[in-house]
C-alpha cells in the first residue's frame, strides 16, 4: 500500500486484490490456489468445493503419527471443514475489459475478475461489514485529507464505497469503473444502486463508467484524495507504473 500526491495533493492508496483461496477457503499448507477449470467444469450453478478442487504443486507432510489426545477432536472439525465449502456461482459472463464470476457463500458475497479469479469486491452478510482486507483501510482515509469528493478508481463491486459511507455516511464519492457491464452486475448483485440516492445527511456515490485515466468528465477543481484500486490478471496497471501517470 502506498500513498502519493495526484492533481491538487490529493492522496492515493493501492493494494494488490485478496486472493480467494485465503478469503473462504481454510488456509492449507502450502496455500493451494483456485483453478480456473474448477468452475469451467461446473454444470451447475450450485457448487460444493472439496479438496479436490485444489491443486498443489506440493505434497503435504505426512499427518503425526502420535497426535495428543486432546488434539484429534480438534484435527478432525478442522479437517472436515477444510475438506468441504458450499458456494454459489451467481452469474458468469464474458465482457471487453473483464472474466466476471459472482459467488456466493454463507458468509458473504464476492467478485471476482480476470483469469487469476482474485476477489475484487466483497459484500460481508449479517452484522458484520469489515472485510479483513485493505479496504478496510480506506475507512481512514476522509479524516486526515480536506474536506471535498473522494474519487475512487477502480470501483468494481463498489467495497471501499459501501465501508466508506457506512462510517461516513456525509461523504460525496465518486466512483470510476471502465466496464459498464461490471457495474450493472455490481447494482444487482452488490447494493451498489443503494449507494447511489442521496442518503438523508447528503452523502452519495457518483458512478462514472469511463476510463479513470481520462481527464475529460474529472472535476477542474479536482479530489480532496484518490483510492486506485486498479488491477489486471493479478497486477497493478502499467500505467500506475510509470512516474508521468503519477505526477498528473
């Protein structure tokens, strides 16, 4: 995570996406990852995930042949809830920019984009909002930067927007996301239209499906700060890479 000046001083944070395998699969050893065949070879929209849809380029050390004896009913809760996840696939789609998968288990809600099938936005079910992830860590942000609209580039599932507000809920925020059809799944799927009615202390998300990069429809007087959250199969944008994107 980073923080930089862009346009007029405003500040950028940035964060690789969180894995899936680390989101709602237990952790293995060593830390197996999701193939994208697991969901090719679904035929149904219901999907229950063992261990076999794991691959791993290591073999397990073998178990300990003496456990204590307090410690098998723990191993064995701990195994049968490795060993098995149930989760739906909601919608599967194809667009210019993006590999959109939705799926959804007892716990929450995830989007995940692009051949890698990182989780890009997560909506918590129930009581409990926070993520465990760097979004959580944009909540900080409004406090220490001037008062004025927050931009976020890269708004998929519309994470950030929904923590933001949820503690904020006065913030003017302004959203930017390149796929149009990604954000019509994310009003669907994820609440985003909800964020996007003025709320009763004025606060509200601003959707604008374009390039973030495109100066053209940015407010002249700027962003009191700028969330990137801009990533492509697992990496950060070229574009982020290179000083001159910075120093606009």
């Amino acid at each position: 995570m980073f923080w930089s000046s862009i346009s007029l001083s405003p500040t950028a944070i940035a964060s690789p996406p969180f894995p899936l395998t680390e989101l709602f699969f237990p952790p293995l050893s060593p830390t197996p990852t999701l193939t994208a065949a697991t969901f090719k070879l679904r035929s149904s929209s219901t999907c229950r995930c063992t261990k076999t849809d794991l691959t791993s380029q290591h073999e397990e050390p073998p178990p300990n042949p003496y456990p204590k004896q307090d410690e098998k009913p723990q191993a064995a809760a701990a195994a049968a809830a490795a060993a098995e996840e149930t989760f739906q696939v909601l919608t599967a789609i194809h667009t210019q920019y993006n590999d959109i998968l939705i799926v959804d288990t007892p716990q929450s809600r995830m989007l995940l984009l692009d051949s890698t099938h990182n989780v890009h936005s997560v909506l918590q079910k129930g009581d409990e909002k926070w993520t465990g992830s760097y979004w959580d860590e944009f909540v900080s942000l409004p406090p220490i930067v001037t008062e004025g609209p927050i931009a976020i580039y890269g708004l998929g599932g519309g994470t950030a927007a929904h923590l933001m507000l949820d503690v904020w809920p006065s913030l003017q925020l302004e959203g930017w996301e390149i796929d149009e059809i990604l954000i019509d799944k994310a009003r669907e799927y994820f609440g985003l239209s909800n964020l996007e009615k003025c709320n009763d202390v004025g606060g509200q998300l601003q959707v604008h499906i374009d390039d973030a990069f495109s100066h053209e429809q940015h407010r002249p007087s700027g962003y009191a700060a700028i969330i990137i959250d801009l990533f492509s199969d697992g990496k950060v944008l070229s574009q982020l890479q290179e000083v001159c994107t910075m120093c606009q």
